[in-house]
C-alpha cells in the first residue's frame, strides 16, 4: 500500500499560503539506485546492516533502497523492522507471460513499494521496453499493483547544449503519464536526471535543476491534470549527488529529493540522507 503523504503541520506562528502548505505536503524522497552492484544477497545484506540503523533514525525523509532482483528479497527482509522501503530497478508492463528473463509488477507487488522506469541507462539500450509509450505502460502496471513509480527523465548533453531540455523533458513526462486520472499522477515521483550529470561527478547546479522542474515537469503536469496535481508530486534530482552537494538542491523549493547512484553504495550515504533531512527541514 502506498503510504499516504506526510501533512507536516505549518508553522503556528504565521499564516501558510496555500502554495507553502501544498509544498510542505510534499515530503522529501531519498532513493539508492544501487544499479548492478551488491547483487549477491551476502553482500547486500552487509552492507545494508552497516547502514540501517542510522538510516533508520531519519524519520522526517522517505528512504528507498533500490537492489539488484537478486538482493531483493534478503534486504527486503533485512529492512522488515524498519521504515525504510525497497525498490526494484525495472519491470516488465505486462503481468505474466512470454517474456524470458523480464519482471513484473506482480512479482514485485509483495517485495516492494517502489520500482524505478525508464532510468536513462536502460532507456540507452532497452530498445521497445523502454520508449515513452512502454514507460507509460509500465507505469499503469505499477499503480495497479500498489507499487509507486519513480519515473525517470533527463536531457542528454546535445540537447542540452542545443536548448532542447524544455521540449524534450516535457515531452517524456506527458509520455510518461499519458491516460492517467490525476489521482494516479499525483502518485508518480520524477526523477530529473540529465544525462550529463550522471556518474560524472559533474552535477547540474541546484538553480539549473530547480528551473527544469518548474519548466520541463511541473508545468506539462499542470497542463494536463491541473495545478494541485503538479504541487503535489515529489520530484527527485539525479546526478553525482553526494552527501557534500545535496542540501543546497534540498533548499530548492521545487526539488525533494534525490536518486542517487555511486554516492549510496558507500557507507556514508547516512550522511547524505541526513544532509538532505535537515536542509529539507530548513527550507
Ligand atoms: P549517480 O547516478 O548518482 O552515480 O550520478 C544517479 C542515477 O543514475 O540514478
């Protein structure tokens, strides 16, 4: 079950506009995208006892571990007593079937709550699984499983360099929820991730990211399911975050969260997530 949206409470001391009270609604989302490491349930398990009880102490943020499938079930049980979620990297759109080697939100359904689409590495080379419209598919199977989708999207560096990001992104964010109720879209995270950034160690500014989202992703998502859906997704930034550059990102009004890839394979990523709890707190 999807949990339902933390309704921090407003300062008693002034009053709270209502685009403040819906952005305070919105409660930050850290996600470890471990990608293809620690896939060896031993290894996983490791390094998830190493970091689970700090981990487990940042209440005020979302916490999400995303393992390899093989991991899945042994950090799944490894975080049982705790309130960090597992994700899933991918799924198949399809509940059952002819699909060798592929998974679906049916399978995941009992061992997660979260499953990434459309991250930009498998967009590069997952052919016909991962064009706009599959994504949009397997984004309706993951909401129909009580799973949370963490969407993916991000220009490359051409694009960027050509001023393209605007049209591209919105592009893949209608793509993505396309036919959806507002209801549904209001459950989607998005991930902003340029391709530039990831595993580069050459992050956008936080400014830079603050501007696609309210460009590129709240406002496509605002023209079609209106504005009190576009406040009330979460939207992540992606791309060599580090527990050194994350809380000016946290500070951002429009950022809250961020996927992160290299920097949560290290023991210290408690301290990333605890850099972002606090400068989230603050803003
Ligand atoms: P990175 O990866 O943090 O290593 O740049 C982010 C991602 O690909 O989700």
């Amino acid at each position: 079950m999807p949990r339902p949206p933390n309704h921090s409470r407003p300062h008693p001391s002034r009053a709270v506009s209502l685009s403040e009270s819906v952005v305070s609604m919105r409660r930050p989302i850290l996600a470890a995208n471990w990608k293809m490491n620690l896939g060896r349930p031993e290894d996983a398990l490791d390094f998830v006892r190493r970091i689970r009880y700090a981990l487990n102490e940042i209440e005020t943020v979302d916490r999400i571990v995303c393992p390899p499938f093989t991991a899945m079930a042994a950090v799944a049980e490894a975080l049982a007593a705790t309130s960090i979620a597992v994700g899933a990297q991918n799924m198949h759109f399809e509940d059952k079937g002819a699909h060798t080697g592929e998974i679906s939100a049916a399978m995941l359904a009992g061992l997660c709550r979260f499953v990434i689409l459309g991250h930009s590495e498998r967009r590069a080379d997952g052919g016909a699984l991962e064009t706009d419209a599959a994504i949009n598919r397997k984004v309706r199977a993951a909401l129909a499983h009580g799973l949370t989708p963490i969407v993916c999207v991000g220009e490359n560096l051409v694009q960027m360099e050509k001023g393209e990001t605007q049209a591209f992104v919105s592009g893949q964010v209608a793509g993505a929820l396309d036919g959806l109720a507002p209801e549904q879209a209001s459950r989607c995270v998005i991930a902003y991730e340029p391709l530039w950034a990831i595993g580069t160690g050459k992050a956008a500014t936080p400014a830079d990211a603050n501007r696609v989202i309210t460009l590129s992703i709240r406002a496509p998502i605002s023209d079609r399911f209106g504005e009190t859906v576009a406040q009330a997704v979460r939207v992540q930034y992606g791309g060599s975050v580090t527990a050194d550059n994350i809380a000016p990102f946290m500070a951002m009004p429009e950022i809250d969260g961020a996927l992160v890839g290299g920097a949560s394979l290290k023991p210290d990523y408690v301290d990333l997530v605890r850099n972002a709890a606090e400068a989230a707190g603050s803003r």
